[in-house]
C-alpha cells in the first residue's frame, strides 16, 4: 500500500486528514469525474487531490495542479512520482487569478480552502469557470471561520480569539458564507449547496486545524487579549481536555455549478 505523507505525521495529524478524507472523496463525485477526462485542481497544495484525481482519470485523461507555492509543487510533482501517476499529471506555479490555459480545457475544475486565502476570489472563480468546459462542473470547498466554536466557560475570550482569525487572520474569512452568491453571480446553473460539519473531541487536532498557537500569539500583539486571559483559556482548555470533554466545531461549505 502507498505511503502518503499524513500517515508520516503524529497520529493527531493522521485524524485531522481523516476528518477532510470523506470530504474529498464526495467532492470528487459531484465533480462527475470520469475515465480519460481532464481535470484542475486550483490550489493543489502538496498533491493529495491531484494523485486522487489521476488514478480516476486514468493514463488516458490528465490532471493538472496548479498553486503559488513553489514548495507545494515540487511536494507535489514528488507525490505523484511515487504514485506513480505523474506521466499524466502536471504541477505549475500559477496565480490562480490568471490561468494559463485555453478556454473550455477541462472537464471538471476544483479547489479547496483556497478561497479563504484569496482578497478577490471572485477573479480566480471567473478563471476556473473560463477554462471548464461547457457542461463541466466546477467546484469549492471552504470554511466560514465565523461559525469555529469550543466548548469553553471563556466564551468572551473564544469569541475575541475567532472574530480575530476570521477578520484579521485571513484574507477572506468569512467566504463560506459567500460561496452561493459567487457562484450565481458567475451563472454557474444546476448550483448544489452542502454545509458540512466538522467537529472534533481532540484537544490537539483542534489546536493544529484553527492554528492556535499562531492566532492567540498575534491577538497578545493586538491587544485583543492579555496574557492574564491567555493564561486562563488554556487552563480551562486543558482541564476540558483532561476531562475528556473537549469539543471544537466548524463549517465547511461545499458548493458546485455547472457551465452553461
């Protein structure tokens, strides 16, 4: 069996990939991909769905990632090796505001909790629409960071620390609530809609998936909160923990349109 790189990681990683496993692979089935098609995966990251995407489409389609890290390519182009997949897989360091490629290249186009990083994702959506095909699907997936709620006495403190994340943290952070506007605005027809729960009881799964550490560190620079109440939201976090009784939620919005 393939080695990927989450099952490398610290058994709280290997859950957090689990949590987003069922995701994709309903994500890859509203996307109607098939044998021998082509297919864009915007913002590939390290590869994960483009190797997935490739042993669907088989040697006979193609898939192409495209993302604006460097690092995440080269991750990616490794990955597919290993996979054994890459003659009919292509990573390119690309903006994903300015595809380069052909109007109606691909069969199917995605992407996933990339919007959220992006200031103008309506530009990159226009992009991903001109090169699908007419009758391709094109889809996202994204959070709506407003909606990360823990179980906590510190309510004050847990909804300074997520208004932090979702306004300053992030370029877009409220987009999945914006996700159904965009795609009617881009005349996508046959448009399907599912809010998607996340939640988990593991204290660290939960740290690594909102980055924590990072945010409560940037809100002490704010002045959002003091050291004093930071000091208390971890007590009262890990006692939860100790007790077993974390909790942590958040919403995914997953979306996908049709190109008349």
């Amino acid at each position: 069996m393939l080695q990927t790189a989450t099952q490398a990681y610290p058994k709280y990683l290997q859950i957090a990939a689990a949590l987003n496993n069922k995701i994709k692979q309903q994500s890859y089935s509203l996307m109607h991909v098939q044998p021998g098609q082509k297919v864009l995966d915007v913002g590939c990251g390290p590869g994960i769905d483009t190797v997935a995407l490739a042993h669907m489409v088989g040697p006979q389609g193609g898939v192409v990632g495209v993302d604006f890290d460097k690092s995440m390519i080269d991750e990616a182009d490794r990955y597919a090796e290993q996979a054994g997949v890459n003659a009919w897989v292509l990573h390119k360091q690309v903006n994903g505001d300015e595809l380069p490629f052909e109007s109606d290249t691909f069969d199917s186009c995605r992407s996933e909790r990339m919007f959220q990083h992006l200031e103008k994702p309506d530009q990159t959506l226009t992009e991903m629409a001109r090169v699908t095909k007419t009758g391709g699907w094109v889809l996202d997936i994204d959070p709506d960071w407003g909606t990360l709620s823990i179980d906590t006495s510190e309510v004050d403190i847990e909804r300074r620390l997520v208004r932090f994340k979702t306004e300053h943290s992030l370029k877009n952070g409220y987009i999945g609530r914006q996700l159904y506007r965009l795609f009617k605005q881009q005349k996508f027809v046959e448009i399907q809609v599912e809010t998607l729960p996340l939640y988990t009881t593991n204290y660290a799964v939960a740290r690594f998936i909102g980055h924590l550490d990072k945010i409560e560190q940037d809100a002490i620079t704010a002045d959002v909160i003091t050291n004093h109440e930071l000091q208390r939201w971890h007590k009262n976090l890990n006692e939860a923990d100790k007790k077993g009784v974390f909790f942590a939620s958040l919403n995914l919005v997953m979306i996908v349109g049709r190109q008349p």
